[in-house]
C-alpha cells in the first residue's frame, strides 16, 4: 500500500514538475557522434533502408552572449540510419553555417539576422550588420533535392549537406530566371516547408518579395524546385500585405496559400531589425488564400475567416472543390511560446494561450468560397484534434487520405508537458489512436511505409522521444495500426526538442 502511495505521488509530483523541461527546451546539447551503432531492445524490420534525418535549435549561447527565443539555436542535425539487415547508427552534427562558423572563432553570437535580440542586446551597428548579413541559421527542416541533402529556414538561402555525415558542404541562394530580386524588392523569405510536385520528383516553393518603397506592392513568386540550385518560376503576383509563412498547400492541379493576417512591416524591420518586432496579428481583418493554377499560372484570390496557421497537412480534390487540412489558431500568440522568458516559466508557459484546432477547408472555386469545417471527437482521444507538426504518408500527398501523425502538447488543455504522440483518422474518428508516457516527450514522427503493403497505414512511425524522467533520448518505433512499440534505441547523446526532418531512402 505505501509503494502505491509513493508511486501515485511520484507521477503526480512529474506530471506537476514536467520532468527533463529543460533538457527539452533550452540546455545547449554540444555533443556531436559519427555513426553510433544503436542497440534496439527488440529487431528492427529489415525492410527499413534509409535514413531519418532531422534537424533542430540545439545550442543557445556562444561565449558571453545567448539567444532570447528558441527559434534562434544554432540548427543541429541528427541522423538514425538503416542499412537494412537489421542494424542501426546515429550521427549528430551542428549545421557549419557561415554564422556559426563565425560565432565559434569568435566565441560570441556572430551579427547575422535573428528573430529576436540577444542577451546581452545587439548594438547598433551589429544590428545593421545583421540585417546586411542576413538569416543564415538552417535549423528548421531537412529536404531531398533530386539527391542532394539541403537543410532549411523559412528563407530563400539554403545549405547543402552531405546525406551520410551530416557535413554541411555550401550555401546556395539560387537565381530563378525571369524573376527580379533587386531594389525596391528585399528578396529573402520563403517557406520552411516546400511541398512535392504532384506525380513528380521536384518541390513547390514561395519566394516572398518584400518592397521597401512604401505603397508599393509586396510580390509572391510560386516557384519549381529541381535541385539544390535549380529554380523554375511558375506563377507571380503582388499583394499589399505580406503576411508571415511557413508551409503551404498542393493538390495534383493546384498550389493554395493560405495568407493569414500575421502581416510584416518592412518598415518596422528596417527600424528595430528584429522580426519579432516587425511582425503583428490582425484580429479583425480576414485570411486570404491564393490558388494557383499550376498548369496556367492564374491565381484565385478568396477571403475566409480570421485565423491563423502554421503547418498545412495535406490538400486535394474531390467534387470539383479543393479541401485543404491545416492546424488553425484563433490568433498568432503561440509564437509568444517560444520566447526563453516563457518557455522556461512554467507558470508563464503554461498561460500561453494554446490551442491548435485542425481544420478542413472546403474550397469551391466556382463560387469563390471557402468554408470551415471542423472534424469529429473520438470521445476516448478528445485531444486528438489538437495536433500539431503533422505528417502523412507521403504517397498520399495531395490524394485523399485518411490518416494524420502528431504530437499533441498539451493532451489535458492546461499544462504544457502533458504530450501524447497521436494518430487522427479524418475519415472516421473512431480510428483515432494515441500513444504516450508520463514525463515522455515525443517529437513529430515520419511514417515510413512497406514496400510489400497496401494500405495507408503499412509501415512504421519512428519517433524521437525524450525521457524526461531519465534525463535520455530514444527512437521509439511505433506500429500505426495500433500505435503500439515496435522496439526502441537509447541514444548516445541528448536529443532536445527539434522541429522537423524525413526519411530519406536507400541513404544510409
Ligand atoms: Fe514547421
């Protein structure tokens, strides 16, 4: 009776104090490994070949000087690989920018462009510094490029890496014949999520053209992805407000970006330096899509609701309408999350206003109109469609599809620590699952599909978990269908809180 007693309390002592918060978020992690054979408590399947590659802030200070927001880390990227006999390696290693080489030989945050200020504040002439030098921090994603490993930002710039050692080789800031770039326009952002080519191997992108002339237009360029450095323009148009993004939409015959009003003021950038400060939420104005054609170029403008996203799923066609899924929020403030200040309070983390609604947009182009809908509550997983960092069956990218992969950060909607790693099944919510443990803090997770299945769930989840209560990382292989383990592997270093990355195949 008194162990009960004293486990009872324990948990509820952990679930109070989130344990390992500030291995998760925050603690510079400043191991690096090559190849690491990885021990899994039960076989790995031999048919997994490839490597999952990810990428993630991990270091928050360089000599004297440290990061005020999470989204500023110096990027790191980690490496399970998969020969396919069974084994296992793990490789982790920063992302050797040009500002991170600098910051390391000078042993001080290096004047490149941040979200936020440091501690202790940029001067004057590092800020302008900065903004002449640019955002060269890649510590968002991890893409494929006709062979080439690239990491991103949401910016125009990109690295190049080597897919087995996680080397970075070069930047690449690629032309795209037919566009200007130069004066009046500031030419550097983009999104951290291009989308595949329906039935191609190349990627979508966004090229956001700010105007620094007052009045004058700001410019959107859609834009085809070949390679590393090769770029084709499919479509452009000007706006009067940029708005911040950071993924978007395709279905096999269209591009849909979703502009919410979380405008940029190149102006007030140009005045404070920082986007933090240069970017607001506009509670009373309405979202406006643009649909491109991609056969054509034409744009569709449609205005919806007021709402704000992050990650689209997936979109396709179905009954001459578009639908488009996304995680919406009422208004922009999770981006307050991530300031240092809140993230290592609880108290102040936990007051965050948080809560992320995934949403289906029924988009009829005839008419002009879209239109919300919201998606069933399976009564035993009410959370499920609080999902964030979603992903899917690739193969199913722009097709109908039914299941969605997520992390669900708050799973009792009141404390931030309380995660859940769920399956959302948008066809019948009877088939929503979840997988989770106390003081375990799953990330986004890849679905790697068997080669010999058929259905949308045939495969595997891999999913990086820290063990806040043993202060350890682990993969943790997951089977969709039950979402129950697969096996697991401890890993040889802690891996903190990271955004995204893929599996990448036959590259291990
Ligand atoms: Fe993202």
């Amino acid at each position: 009776m008194h162990c009960l007693i004293l486990l009872a309390l324990c948990c509820a002592f952990c679930l109070a104090q989130t344990p390992g918060w500030n291995l998760l978020f925050g603690t510079s992690i400043l191991d690096e490994t090559q190849k690491e054979p990885l021990q899994f408590d039960k076989p790995v399947p031999k048919w997994i070949k490839g490597s999952l590659i990810r990428n993630g802030p991990a270091r928050y200070e360089m000599g004297k000087r440290s990061f005020l927001n999470l989204f500023d880390g110096f990027g790191k990227l980690y490496s399970w690989q998969f020969p396919g006999n069974g084994s296992a390696f793990f490789t982790s290693r920063f992302v050797q920018s040009d500002c991170y080489n600098e910051s390391l030989r000078i042993n001080d945050i290096a004047p490149y462009q941040t979200f936020d200020d440091l501690v202790p504040s940029m001067g004057f002439l590092e800020r302008e510094l900065s903004l002449s030098h640019g955002l060269d921090n890649m510590n968002i994603n991890v893409y494929n490029y006709s062979g080439d490993c690239v990491v991103l930002s949401d910016t125009w710039k990109l690295y190049v890496v080597d897919c087995y050692t996680l080397d970075t080789i070069r930047h690449s800031m690629p032309n795209i014949p037919g566009v200007e770039t130069g004066f009046p326009f500031v030419s550097v952002m983009s999104v951290a999520h291009p989308v595949r080519e329906y039935g191609t191997n190349h990627h979508l992108t966004i090229l956001q053209s700010l105007s620094i002339i007052p009045g004058m237009p700001h410019k959107f360029t859609l834009v085809r992805t070949k390679s590393a450095d090769i770029r084709e323009k499919i479509a452009e148009w000007k706006v009067k407000k940029m708005p911040y993004l950071h993924s978007f939409s395709t279905t096999e015959r269209y591009a849909i970006i979703f502009g919410c009003p979380f405008y940029m003021d190149i102006e007030k950038l140009l005045q404070y330096s920082f986007p933090k400060d240069s970017i607001a939420f506009h509670a009373d104005e309405p979202t406006i899509a643009y649909i491109v054609d991609l056969k054509t170029g034409s744009v569709t403008t449609i205005e919806t609701e007021n709402v704000f996203t992050m990650h689209h799923v997936n979109a396709y066609e179905m009954d001459n309408n578009l639908l488009l899924d996304v995680v919406s929020y009422p208004d922009a403030s999770l981006v307050s999350f991530f300031e240092m200040n809140n993230l290592m309070n609880k108290t102040k983390r936990d007051r965050v206003a948080f809560k992320p609604s995934l949403t289906r947009y029924r988009i009829d182009l005839k008419a002009q109109k879209m239109t919300p809908i919201t998606f069933d509550t399976n009564p035993s997983i009410p959370f499920a469609n609080m999902l964030e960092v979603p992903t899917i069956n690739e193969q199913y990218r722009s097709k109908h599809y039914c299941y969605i992969y997520g992390v669900v950060f708050k799973s009792d909607n009141k404390v931030w620590g309380n995660f859940s790693f769920v399956k959302k099944d948008v066809c019948n919510s009877t088939g929503d699952l979840s997988w989770s443990l106390p003081g375990h803090y799953p990330m986004e997770g890849w679905f790697v599909p068997d080669p010999t299945g058929s259905a949308e769930d045939d495969g595997v989840l891999m999913v990086p978990v820290l063990d806040g209560n043993l202060g350890k990382s682990y993969l943790i292989i997951l089977d969709p269908k039950t979402m129950k383990p697969i096996t697991k592997a401890y890993l040889p270093i802690i891996v903190p809180f990271h955004f995204h990355g893929r599996f990448i195949e036959n590259v291990y």
